[in-house]
C-alpha cells in the first residue's frame, strides 16, 4: 500500500506559495492531516570569479529580522525553467552571465512541511552584465574569496541553508578535482 491523499483543502494561495491541508493514508492504514506548502521551486548560483572569488548577495530578509548574506538566487516563475532561472537570478541580483553554468546538486529546504525543490548551480566564466533587481529587493553585492566564504560557514557568518550547500559541494568537488 502506498500512501494515498485523500483529500486537500487549500486554505491560502499567494504570489510565492499555496498552503493546504492534505488528509493522507499513511501505509499503517492511518489518516493523518498534515500542512504543506506547495512551492514552485528555486534556484541558486554559485558564481565564480576567474580569481576564485565567489558572488554573494547582502539583503535584509525580513522573517529573520537581519541581513543575510547568501547566493544569488529566485524563484521559478511559470514557465521558466531552473536552469533559466539561475541565469536570470544570476544577472538580476549580482550584474553576471556566466560561460559555464552546472547543476550542482537539488536540495528540499524543508521536506516536513513543504515541496520546494531548490536548484543550486555552479557558474564559471562570468561576464559584467547590468544588474535589475526586483522593486522590491535592496541589494549589495559581496565578493569573497571562496576559501574564506567557506570559514564564515563555520563562524557563523554564513547561515543561509542555500549557500552553505551550494559552497560546501561546490568545496568538496574542487577538492575531489585537484
């Protein structure tokens, strides 16, 4: 027996996110509500410099009360997919095109409650091109070397799930390279 939704009733539908409460026959034969949140998805980029500087993006995050510094990095929209997101992401929010982009790794930000899938790629070869962020995002562009963007992982400095992943893989394939 697999499980089994029985029934959904969507109790909220915004611009980023829905919400619902899914009744589920679990495999023991019980039915358990659960809340979830049905998320288009993202994308992210770990982006390069030729001198091994890695882009990263400062923005007030709201939620946290602080600012964040972490990859740049979107939604998908409809009709776009991650791939195409990470390009524009990357062009919006940090001003590059990259030559070389590749898919790191996909990672569920949070599988107990919601379905986001985020994307995380690595670009390589990047090209000055001019930067529009959203209306509605305040940002500064942050170059660190790589090495030491990894240290503020374990400092503290760096606590956004997204770019500790994203650093970390694209960390242990550079050790697995050389």
């Amino acid at each position: 027996m697999a499980y089994e939704l029985l029934k959904r009733e969507l109790k909220y539908s915004g611009r980023i996110f829905e919400f619902s409460i899914d009744q589920v026959l679990f495999q023991s034969g019980a039915t358990v509500e659960l809340e979830v949140i049905h998320h288009r998805g993202g994308a992210a980029v770990v982006a390069l410099t030729d001198d091994n500087q890695v882009v990263l993006v400062k923005q007030y995050r709201h939620p946290m009360g602080e600012y964040v510094l972490e990859l740049p990095a979107g939604k998908i929209d409809l009709g776009h997919t991650a791939e195409q997101t990470a390009i524009n992401e990357l062009a919006q929010e940090a001003g590059f095109k990259a030559k070389s982009l590749k898919l790191l790794t996909t990672s569920y930000p949070a599988p107990g409650y919601s379905g986001e899938r985020l994307y995380i790629y690595l670009a390589e070869g990047l090209e000055i091109v001019e930067r529009h962020p959203d209306f509605d995002e305040e940002i500064e562009v942050i170059y660190l070397p790589f090495k030491k963007a990894c240290e503020m992982i374990f400092t503290g400095e760096i606590r956004d799930a997204k770019t500790i992943i994203g650093l970390l893989t694209t960390l242990h394939l550079q050790i697995s390279v050389k």
